[in-house]
C-alpha cells in the first residue's frame, strides 16, 4: 500500500489540512473507501485474470483482456504509462528536493539529485523485488512518523485543551466539517472533489502491478486489512498533523501560505522542529523520502517493464 502513498501525502494531505481544517478529513474518507473497493472488490479478481491471461505488466493484461488483435493498444497504453508516470516521477524529484529544502537546508537542486540517484541504485541492483522490499521498510517508517507526530505534539503543547477554541479564533471555517460557511453547494462539491481522491486507487499502475507480483490471492486476502488499517492512520494522522500545525504557527489573520509556504507544504517540517529535537529530525526527512521513494522506485520498474517488455520484447523483437 505504501506505493500509492508519495510525496502528496507528507507535503500535500498535511498542507491540505493546515490550509482548511477538519474538512481536510474528506480526504481520509474518500482514501479508505477508494482502498477498500480496490483491496476486497477488484484485486481479487485481477490477481486471477493477470495469472490466467500470464500477464507480467498492466499492459499485458489489458492486450489479453480486450483480446487486441494488434499492436495498438500496446502501443498506446505503453507511450501513455510512460510519459504520465515520468511527469509524476518529475514531481517526486521535485518533493524530494524540496523536502532536504526543508528539513537540512540543503540546496534544492543537490537533494533532487541524491534522492533519484539512491532510488535509481536500488531499482537498477534489484529491480522489483528490491521496490517490494523498500516499499515494506519505508511504509512502517511513515506509519510510524506520521502517528507519533501529532500525538506527540499534542502532549507537548501546554494549553491542548483549547486547540478547538484557537483554531476557531483563527477561523470559525476550520473546525466545519463542510468548510466555511457551513452545508453549502459549493462546500458539498469541494468536499466531493476531496472526497473523490480515493478513485485514484482503482487505477494506480504501480499498486496493480503490485497485484501481479503478489505470489497468490491468498497474500490478498491476508494484506488487504493491513492496507485499509495502514491507509486510515496515515492519512489520519497527515490531516491532523496539518491542523495542529495551523493552530501552532498562525493567528487569526495570517494566512498560511505566508508561514508555512506554498499551499502550507513546510507544515510538517515545521511541526516536526517545534515539536522534536534536533537529532529526531532526520528521522522525519526519511519517512518523507520514504513516501518519495517508494512511489518513484515502482514507477522507474513500472515504465521501464513498459520499454523493454510491451514495446522492445512484444513488439521490436516480433
């Protein structure tokens, strides 16, 4: 599961909860619905046709499925897969950088450059099998960052009972769970649009390609509990990371964006140094880093399995 989860969850769900409040948690509840229907409706059923049809990458299973009798789709699907997931690996490089920015004031450019080297290592010595594994440790590093995180600094602040009444000073807007101004349809079609986040599961190339490498169905069944579990923290815990941190950092009449940074992006880093000393610093930096690159490490493996085997092996070699 933590390949679905990258660098818009530590930079952006946080931001996302800092800028808006409790309606931030629209967010969770679209996630762990999205999760649920792909865990215990579709995956299942894939995992049995991608091993009937032999299926080795999504591409494969999508020739088999529609029976093409040609190379278009192939072609297609592989030219689409690669250029989209390049310009989504393009903002993980970019959160990278921004994110060693952040957190050890290193220069923007020099933390792009080795967070993508490292990912690129890995991914060239062990290909798949070394993404699963990463993915694996780097998942129970985030889960672990992103619980303590707000629980720690809620014990931390000295007057945490008046979190409520402060965040309602700064504005009565964030603790609506429809926004300011209450049920309105502008709040029920923002919140829609929140909630509707989730639908990015039941199309995730990386977490389906996961799918086809699971050993059987029976891994399903044991793992999809511990996504839906793993993907409520999380994104619990990111949204609530934000809130805090808007309660810490502003005052009424402040806007975020001129604290915490764009779209309040910095709101974790911050609330990490407010809240921690300086040496647990750097285990936040890997737990972001670790959300970075458990995405761009499936995806390299992904759009490189869609040259060298949908359109070098299938289609060069044919």
């Amino acid at each position: 599961q933590a390949t679905g989860e990258s660098a818009w969850l530590l930079l952006g769900v946080t931001g996302m909860g800092a800028m808006v409040g409790f309606s931030a948690y629209w967010i969770v509840v679209g996630e762990v619905i999205g999760v649920y229907i792909m865990w215990f409706v579709m995956a299942g059923r894939f995992k049995r046709l991608t091993d009937r049809y032999q299926s080795i990458t999504v591409i494969d299973y999508l020739v088999s499925r529609f029976r093409s009798s040609t190379h278009t789709l192939r072609i297609v699907s592989a030219f689409v897969l690669t250029v989209f997931v390049l310009i989504y690996i393009s903002a993980q490089i970019d959160a990278t950088g921004s994110a060693f920015e952040a957190f050890l004031d290193w220069d923007y450019h020099t933390g792009a450059i080795v967070g993508f080297v490292v990912v690129a290592i890995y991914c060239i010595a062990g290909g798949v099998l070394a993404a699963a594994w990463a993915d694996m440790f780097q998942g129970v590093i985030m889960l672990l960052c992103l619980v303590a995180l707000p629980l720690v600094a809620y014990l931390t602040l000295s007057n945490g009972d008046s979190i409520y009444a402060g965040l309602q000073a700064i504005d009565p807007g964030l603790v609506n769970i429809w926004g300011p101004g209450g049920f309105t349809l502008l709040n029920v079609s923002i919140v829609i649009g929140m909630a509707l986040i989730g639908l990015g599961f039941l199309g995730s190339p990386q977490v389906f390609a996961r799918l086809i490498a699971i050993r059987s169905e029976a891994q399903i069944e044991r793992g999809k509990w511990v996504a839906v579990i793993f993907t409520l923290l999380v994104d619990f815990s990111a949204v609530s990371i934000g809130i805090l941190g808007r309660y810490v950092f502003t005052s009424q009449g402040v806007e975020p964006d001129a604290v915490l940074g764009n779209g309040a992006q910095n709101v974790l880093s911050e609330l990490v140094e407010f809240t921690f000393p300086p040496w647990v610093v750097g285990l936040y930096v890997a737990a972001v880093l670790s959300a970075i690159m458990s995405t761009v490490s499936s995806l390299l493996v992904m759009s490189s399995g869609a040259i060298t085997h949908d359109l070098y092996e299938k289609i060069g070699r044919a």
